[in-house]
C-alpha cells in the first residue's frame, strides 16, 4: 500500500531539502515523489549528497507547474500546515493521519497525497483549500520551526507504521471508488458555474460561499457515483434556468 502514497513538494528552494526528503521517503518505503514548481534545480550534488543513496527517487520525481497536475488521481489529499487559517478546516494529527489509510487504501483505486509547502511560507490558502484536511504536527510551541525533511520523515512513519499493523479484514466487500481530486474540482466549477446562472452567488460578492462549500463537500468524501449524480443534478438545473430566461 505505501505505494500509493505520494509526497507532494511545492515550490521547494533548496535542492537538499529535495535530497533529504527523498531519504526519509527510502527510509519508510514510500516511492512517489512529485514536485510542483521547484524554485530550484532538483537534482544537484547537494540533492544526491542528502539523499545518501535515495536519489533515484529524485531520478523518477514528477515535476508538474501545478497542485492539481500532482494530485489528481488521488481520493485524500493531506496538506501539511503549522498556522491557523481565517477559514477552519479540518485537522488531524500524524497518527490520525496513519489511522485513515488502511480503509483509503484498502481499495485499488485509492490514492493519497501528502503536501507540503514552501519552506519560508508553507502552503498558500488556496492551496490548503484544495486539500481534504490538514495534517499539523504538534512540535514544541517555543521552537515550532521544523526542516521540510524531518517534517515528511514523521508523516512517512506514521504512514508506514499504519500500514505494517493494517489487519482489514479481505472478506469484507469492496468499498466504492470515492472522487479522485480532479473530479472534485470538475464538480466545484460546475457547482460555481450553476449557482451564477440561478442567481444564488455572486463572484462580486463571495463571502466565502464557494470556500465554504468546498469544505462541505470535501469532508463529506463523496463517492465517484455521487458525485455524477451531483453533477447531474447540476446540469438539470441548469437547463430549467435557461427555460426560465427564453420565457
């Protein structure tokens, strides 16, 4: 299963930091790395000196320009964040984070993505609001400021720890495939697109509509079915509105 889980980089400036985070991953037995937007060049001597032979991952890593190009095959995306946002969100631990994938994992088609920010400024709201939960590690409060490669090194054991101790029960039927994260995003445009056209928001004034439904939904976890169902609600909608407006 640690397969399919995926460390997400964005906008990392320093080449060792990308060196470390790969020897952590080798350590857990994590091998998906993808880097979005390096502010650096990824694989430097610096990089193949931290990674103390885990450099192939490095070798392999994805580099995409985006956070949705990184995650959107993935069922559970996890953002790594130290402050408190305007808009709360929900936020688990390490070890709650290693107690969620045995049953996100269970099935072949689940995912997850682990994201972690940019070293002077973590991830951006937007990007947070991208991601079904935050993951915070609880460092001590006097000197909370942790090197982007210890903080993967903690989430990859937990991942690795949840994963060795998994005891699912194989009799137990297989459990449907949840929305992959680009679909999600499909159905929030669509989503925003609908409720322009019936009135009921208004991008002038957002009042954190969208933000919050997106909170909504994502929490929710929504299974790939229900969300075209969804979204076919959507469109019927839709069509109604125009009908209205020819009238």
């Amino acid at each position: 299963m640690l397969e399919r889980i995926r460390i997400v980089l964005i906008g990392t400036s320093h080449p060792g930091n990308i060196g470390g985070t790969a020897r952590a991953m080798h350590n857990m037995g994590l091998t998906d790395l993808a880097l979005v937007a390096p502010r650096c060049e990824p694989l430097t001597a610096d990089t193949v000196s931290r990674a103390s032979g885990a450099d192939t991952l490095v070798h392999n890593a994805r580099t995409v320009d985006n956070l949705e190009d990184a995650v959107g095959d993935c069922t559970l995306v996890v953002g790594a964040s130290a402050r408190s946002r305007t808009l709360p969100w929900p936020m688990i631990t390490p070890r709650e984070l290693g107690e969620r994938l045995p049953a996100e994992l269970s099935s072949m088609q689940g995912r997850v993505a682990l994201v972690f920010g940019r070293e002077d400024s973590g991830l951006t709201n937007t990007e947070l609001q991208r991601c079904h939960a935050h993951v915070h590690i609880p460092t001590n409060p006097d000197f909370s400021s942790l090197n982007l490669a210890a903080a993967v090194q903690v989430l990859a054991y937990e991942c690795r720890l949840a994963c060795l101790t998994e005891t699912t029960d194989s009799a137990e039927p297989e459990a449907a495939p949840l929305a992959t994260h680009e679909e999600l995003e499909h159905y929030f445009a669509h989503l925003e697109r609908c409720l322009i056209a019936i009135g009921f928001y208004d991008p002038a004034m957002p009042r954190q509509l969208m933000a919050r439904l997106r909170r909504f939904t994502l929490r929710a976890r929504p299974e790939r079915m229900e969300l075209n169902i969804l979204r076919g609600i959507l469109t019927a909608t839709q069509r109604q509105a125009e009908r209205h407006k020819d009238e």
